[in-house]
C-alpha cells in the first residue's frame, strides 16, 4: 500500500475523541467495511457494538440496490443508502431492534429521491452513455453488479478490470459531458443524473427516518470512508477518519478526512469503531 505523504493534513485517529453526545456513525461500504469484496467478522461485530451503544449506523454506498439488499436485510444497521444517495432500504421497524446479533433477516422496504417517471426516463438516457463508453473506451465494461442498478450506471476499474487513469478519466468525462454527475470508488466509476449524492442521501436518511437536521447536528455524526467517492462527506463532516487504504486516492482527493486508521478496509472500521466506543456517551 502506498506511504501517505508528509504533507497529508490527515491526524492519525489516536488523536481524535468522540464528540459529547455523539448521535451516529454514516460509512461507505467497499474497501471501508469489506476487505476483499466480504465484510469480515470484526467490522460487523463492530457494526453490532456500535449500534448496541444506541448509536445509528447508515452505510452509504455507491453499490446498487440489487446488491445492497443482503447487507440491508442481514447486517445490524438502521437502514441503508444506495446508489450514491438516490435509494434507501429500510428495515421493518416492528423488527429494528438494537441487538448487535445478525441472527434472522429483516423485511425491507425501498424509498427513493425521484419518482418512477423521473427514474425510468433517467435509465434510458443513462443506457445510452454506458453503451457509447463501452464502445469508446478500450477496456471499459460495466460493472458486474449491474443489473442491480435502478438509479445509475458503473463501469468497473478496480474491482475485476484494471483500468488506467487516463481510461478512468475519459469515462467520466464521457459522463460529466453527456449531463451526468459521475464520480470515482474504489473499485467503480458511477454516474448518474439527479442531484443527488452520498451527502444529500445522508441528510435525507436522516430527515426521513428521524425528523433531523443533519446539517444542525453534523457535530455528533463521523463518518467513514476510503476514496474519491468519499471527499464531499470529508469536506463537511467534522468528525471524518479515513481508513489506511485510502492512502491510494490521496493524490486524487482535494478534501481529506480528519483523521485516519491504522488499519486497512475492514479492520481500519473496527478501529474507528473502538475509538468511537471509548468516549461515547449517548444523547437522548
């Protein structure tokens, strides 16, 4: 893994406190709860610790919504934001009990930031780019877990294909040109139209599943991340701790998370999670 540089104005997170009366904890999904592609025991006992604490616990993921479901239904979190902020799973809430157990799998339900006109008009416009990059960029395919996507289109760099840089940038450039927003993971290039985003998602989560103000209490919310797709949620969240591996998208990232882990993907989120334990105290 690269060596973060000197200049980095990231904090290692033994630096960093929990804030008073710290509300929850927002996080990506790939390379920050999953190593190698499967969440590993110590993060979903994490997961489960944190949210055993009373704290509320919302990944927010550029992954589909198709491929969300599982996670959603099986994992120890209050919901789950998909498809960079554009649709959330939520629990039946006669079932969302705050155990740190995963025994059981609990019905879900979808919501989502646009409606059906707007969504089916978008994936039409959106099939249309996916299939002018696959034809225009030597090596571009989308993503394997496509067919789970309602709401965007990824084409995959990391994750089972290797694409170069100038690859990655001439796909999202296709993207930026016909409309789209488009951003970068850690293993996708996602694009979508809408204004929507991780950072809009959250405060929509929020808003919809407590009646909050995400902004007002941005203070008691950390969040966790590893790459470029995480900057907008670095650049606001006071409380942000990067997992090790982000040290890859460093060079690429204009805003940095606070602090970083020692730990990489996986066990960079157990530390954070351990860090968080230590000095909470709940809020009513």
């Amino acid at each position: 893994m690269p060596t973060l540089p000197p200049s980095s104005l990231m904090q290692p997170l033994s630096r960093w406190r929990a804030p008073q009366g710290l509300r929850g904890v927002l996080t990506d999904i790939d390379d920050t709860l999953t190593t190698d592609g499967a969440i590993t025991p110590d993060a979903l006992a994490a997961l489960g610790a944190l949210r055993a604490a009373g704290l509320v616990v919302i990944p927010v993921t550029g992954r589909p919504v198709g491929w969300s479901e599982t996670f959603a239904a099986t994992w120890p979190v209050d919901a789950t934001v998909a498809e960079n902020g554009a649709v959330a799973l939520l629990p039946d809430t006669s079932q969302n009990s705050r155990q740190p157990n995963t025994g059981g799998r609990k019905q879900l339900s979808k919501i989502y930031q646009q409606d059906a006109a707007t969504r089916s008009a978008n994936f039409a416009r959106m099939q249309e780019v996916l299939a002018r990059i696959e034809r225009e960029v030597p090596g571009a395919v989308r993503a394997t877990d496509s067919p789970g996507r309602e709401c965007d289109i990824a084409i995959d760099h990391s994750e089972f294909t290797a694409l170069p840089q100038a690859a990655i940038d001439r796909c999202v450039a296709i993207m930026r040109a016909a409309g789209m927003n488009a951003t970068v993971s850690s293993i996708h290039i996602n694009g979508w139209y809408g204004d929507h985003n991780k950072l809009e998602g959250a405060r929509w989560i929020v808003r919809t599943l407590f009646g909050r103000d995400l902004d007002a209490e941005i203070g008691q919310w950390v969040y966790v991340g590893d790459s470029t797709n995480d900057q907008l949620m670095f650049q606001h969240f006071p409380h942000s701790v990067g997992v090790a591996n982000i040290a890859r998208f460093v060079p690429q990232l204009q805003h940095l998370p606070r602090y970083v882990a020692q730990g990489e993907r996986g066990a960079g989120f157990a530390e954070v999670a351990r860090a968080i334990l230590a000095g909470h105290t709940s809020t009513p």
